[in-house]
C-alpha cells in the first residue's frame, strides 16, 4: 500500500504498523487515513484537520476563537511570520461567520486588485462549503459564488443562500467614495494604511462588528505597528526555535530564547497574537530556517516570528510589562503618597497615587484622569512623544476648591495621605490675581474650606514641593526601581521596586513610549513627570501611626 504523505495525519513507523497489522487493523488504518486526506483536499470547511485541531496542533488558532467570541475585544490583530498561516486561518474564519450567521456583512481587504485575486480570493474560495457551491445555481434568487482562477470571484463579491455577503475591497481604492455599508467583520490582510482603519471602525458601530488586521511587518515599526504596539501589555510568550536560549533578548520582560505570543492593547479592547512560521505544518520550515541563517537578529524576529520592535528607545527602557500587576494584587496595608503635576488652565492637572508596603515597594495604584473614565491622556502621532489626548482636556478648567473636592472624593476610602508632592516649580510659583498676597498653589491647595460664616469645614491639602533634579537624574532613579534580572524569574530575591496598577492605563502607555524628544510639549510627558517626583522624594514605608495631611485624625 501507497502512504499519502500529510503534515498532521502521520504515517506509522514500521512498528506501529506491524502491531496493526497483527491486529488486523492495518488496512482499515490506512483506509480512513486516505479518506481524511481526499476529503480534507475536497472540502477542508467540514473535514480541515486545522478546523478540528488535529493533534493539538492548532492550538493558537483556538485562542484566537476566544478572542474573536468575546465581547469585550473590538480589535484583533495578528502578526505573524512568512508564512505562518495567518491568511489561513482569518479565511476559514471569515467563511464559518458568513455559514454560521444569517445576513453577515463583511469586507475582507487586501493590498490591490490583483494580490486579493491572487492571495485572499483563493483563501475563501477553499473555505467555501460543498453545500454552499453546490447551491450557486440552484437558488439564483439568493445565492451568488461565481469564482475563476483568473479574475476571482464575480463582482468582488460573494452571497450566500442564507443572505450572508462578503465584498473585497483593496487599500488603492478611493476611502472615500466607498459606500457606508454597516458591516459585522472587517478583515484587513498585510499593509493596511491606518487611515483605512481609523476611518472604518465605525462601520462597525451600530452592528458590534469586530476588526481583524493580519500581516507580517515587514517595513518595520509602521503607522499600524505602532497604533496596535505603543502602549500595548505583552501577557505570554512562547519558546521560539530560531531564537538562542543563550544569547541576552532585546525585548523588555522576554525571556530569553522566547518572543511574544500575546498581548492587549493600552486601552484593553484589542487583543495582538503572534503566529510563528514554525507553527504552520503546512509549510516546509526547515527551508525558511535555512533561508534566514545567517541574518540579523531584526529579520528573524520579523521573517519567522513576526516581531518588529521599536527603533526610538524611550527614556524607561527597564520598564516592562512584569512591573505592571493587577490592581487586586496591590498590597491593601502601607504607606500611601499623592502627587501632583499642574498643568495650565486649558488642560488637566495629572495626579498620583502610590502605596509602599512593608518591603519597601512601591505601587502606583490610581491616575487622574484614567484611561477609563477619561480616555487616552496621549494617542500615537507622526511625533515621538505622540499628540494631546481627549483626557488632557475633558471637563477641564475646574478651580482651586474644586480640584480639592476632586482629591478628596477620591481618596476617600484610601485610608490616609502620608504626603503629598507637587511640581517644585509650579507649586511655588505664584497665581495670577494671587501676586498681591504672594500665595502660590501649594498655598491656596493648603487653604482650609470654610462655610458661609468663615468657620473651617474642611482642612486644606498640604502639600510639598518635590526634589529639583536634572530630568536624566530622576529618569535614572525610577530606572533603577522598574529594573531586575530580565533572563530569570521574578522572586522574591530577584523582583522590581516599582509596580503600576494595571488600571493607570495613561501613566504606562506614556513610560511605554516618551523620550522628551518633543520637550516640554510632549503630550505624554506629565504622566512621567509625576512618577518622576513621586520616586524623586523617596517614598518609604512608615510604620508607625503618623499624622496625615487629608482629615484631623486620619493617618
């Protein structure tokens, strides 16, 4: 008998084929294995052994399916090495939301004309169900798949008997003549332009659609690298083959001899997978390792693994995603401080709250304003430290009192203020229609409230002003708390000083991506100045009882 080789349905070695063939089990063996073979080739949308995740081998595929079914994920994106079964996988996935779905509305997006016909086309058409193609001329009514080799599918288009409608669409066409249709799912393969995705996202409003973007990075750190990438938490990596287990990684809070497999993004609605070349039993991976022998670290990240990373070093390189915990995590006994970084009166003050705890570390465990409730304090922009988020301005423009109000609603279930810091600078400076009096805003925040008959309701907020320090001074000093031994574990012997609330979404995308290239105008600056005066004045646990600056009595 004749084996047909496969990638996944292995062939038994000559034991295994003796016992079998004892058993009397040989023949019936090789019969079923030749079916799922042919029927594999024939329809690979009911008998596909990646569909059924044969073997295990899979496995990524299905974590992606999660991510596609969760409601909270608006955007996936999948990088992944040359030929890694990226198109692959979105095209089966594209086809069972079309079966699976009454009415779907899709776009699947490609390069040009002439790559979708070549490279996406023929993807779904593969996908496409024996029930569906049998039907295309039985129900005329309904169902349209009329599908060449040369010229793919007629019109651009394809529609189902069941109303579901997939259009191709490719990034040479004119954004804004195409039509407004609603759509459930937008597949956007390799180079996407990133006008085509901020502008199509909300296609997807009204419908709860999902966008998937697919492709190997191979012009490096991109518009759509670096929309998916600034800010973005690495959550798992994985053993990669061509990466040497010896030599040091370059990717903060990798482990050597790993790359990233998954990730979030800074605003926690998108989800970034990493396909390996090598995962893909499809293609012959031993030639793409022999191709790439000898290259540069940089191309073997991208060509097998589809990794870029970013060229502009920020000012927190020993920042990495290990010193970010979950905000349960955070100890709930220690030593609490606030800062305080003004800003003028057209945009928001950025504040700080930190806990030490017994050992000495320190937690950032809430920002003002917070991506949550605030938006992005910065975006990515064509400048290196980004440009001005809706966060930096929304609901600006409050008072003295009314900034006091804010800190104390607040904190108040915090438990107590050790102290309190501010911008040495602008807390010293004196406020305009103040000069007379020389009060400065560490005066005026100190003020106690007072009633309509002049008696104190409240005491003031007293602050103090942070350590002057050149700003690579300070840099350093917090450097060194984000920083342990990347290559090992984090233990108790070998873990950071300095840890942000997984909830400061702001403050981490901005230690993520500043280099004060852009100076005092760098929108994602005052997060960091804050961390900066924060780490400037040492904070350290106390404790015994002390006075804090918040209420009489509170400590």
């Amino acid at each position: 008998m004749k084996w047909t080789p496969h990638p996944i349905l292995k062939i038994p070695t000559r034991v295994e084929a003796e016992a079998l063939k004892d058993q009397g089990k040989l023949i019936e063996l090789y019969e079923r294995r030749e079916e799922l073979i042919q029927l594999e080739a024939s329809d690979p949308y009911n008998y596909g052994t990646d569909y059924h995740n044969t073997a295990g081998v899979f496995d990524h595929w299905k974590d992606v399916d999660d991510a596609i079914d969760d409601p909270d994920v608006d955007v996936i994106y999948i990088f992944g090495g040359n030929r890694g079964g990226k198109s692959r996988y979105l095209a089966s996935r594209m086809v069972r939301a079309m079966v699976n779905r009454p009415n779907m509305r899709i776009w699947s997006c490609h390069s040009s004309n002439d790559s979708s016909i070549q490279v996406q086309q023929p993807y779904i058409h593969t996908y496409l169900p024996q029930q569906w193609l049998a039907q295309k001329k039985a129900v005329r009514s309904v169902a349209n798949i009329s599908f060449t080799q040369k010229n793919g599918f007629s019109g651009r288009t394809i529609v189902g008997p069941n109303h579901s409608q997939m259009w191709f669409k490719n990034y040479t066409q004119d954004l804004s003549t195409l039509e407004g249709t609603e759509l459930d799912l937008i597949w956007f393969d390799e180079l996407v332009p990133q006008s085509w995705v901020e502008t199509l996202k909300y296609r997807l409003v009204s419908r709860k659609g999902k966008m998937l973007i697919t492709f190997t990075p191979i012009e490096g750190y991109s518009s759509a690298v670096k929309s998916a990438m600034e800010g973005a938490i690495i959550e798992e990596t994985r053993e990669a083959k061509l990466i040497d287990p010896n030599s040091p990684g370059n990717i903060p809070g990798v482990p050597k001899g790993h790359m990233p497999y998954r990730a979030r993004t800074k605003n926690g609605s998108g989800k970034i997978f990493w396909f390996y070349s090598e995962w893909n039993p499809y293609t012959p991976f031993d030639r793409l390792q022999k191709t790439l022998k000898g290259r540069t670290r940089e191309e073997l990240e991208i060509r097998a693994y589809g990794y870029v990373s970013n060229p502009v070093t920020g000012k927190f390189p020993r920042f990495t995603d290990r010193n970010i915990v979950k905000a349960s995590d955070i100890p709930r006994q220690g030593t609490n401080y606030m800062v305080c970084d003004p800003t003028p009166g057209d945009r928001n003050w950025f504040f700080l709250w930190a806990r030490v705890d017994d050992l000495g570390r320190v937690f950032i465990y809430r920002e003002f304003p917070d991506y949550k409730n605030h938006g992005e304090w910065a975006v990515p922009s064509s400048k290196l430290d980004g440009k001005p988020g809706p966060a930096q301005t929304a609901d600006c423009g409050r008072n003295i009192n009314q900034w006091k109000n804010l800190i104390r609603e607040l904190e108040k279930s915090d438990g107590g203020i050790h102290e309190r810091y501010i911008d040495p600078r602008a807390g010293r400076t004196a406020v305009l229609g103040q000069r007379e009096h020389n009060q400065s805003l560490i005066d005026l925040l100190a003020q106690p409230d007072r009633g309509a008959g002049g008696q104190v309701t409240k005491d003031g907020l007293h602050f103090v002003p942070a350590s002057m320090a050149h700003i690579d001074e300070s840099v350093a000093l917090v450097n060194n708390l984000f920083a342990y031994n990347l290559s090992e574990e984090v233990t108790v012997l070998n873990e950071p000083k300095l840890y942000i609330s997984e909830d400061c979404g702001n403050l981490i995308y901005s230690l993520k991506t500043w280099t004060n290239a852009d100076g005092d105008k760098g929108a994602s600056k005052d997060p960091c100045d804050a961390l900066r005066y924060l780490i400037l004045m040492d904070p350290m646990y106390v404790s015994r009882q002390a006075d804090y600056s918040t209420e009489p009595g509170s400590y």
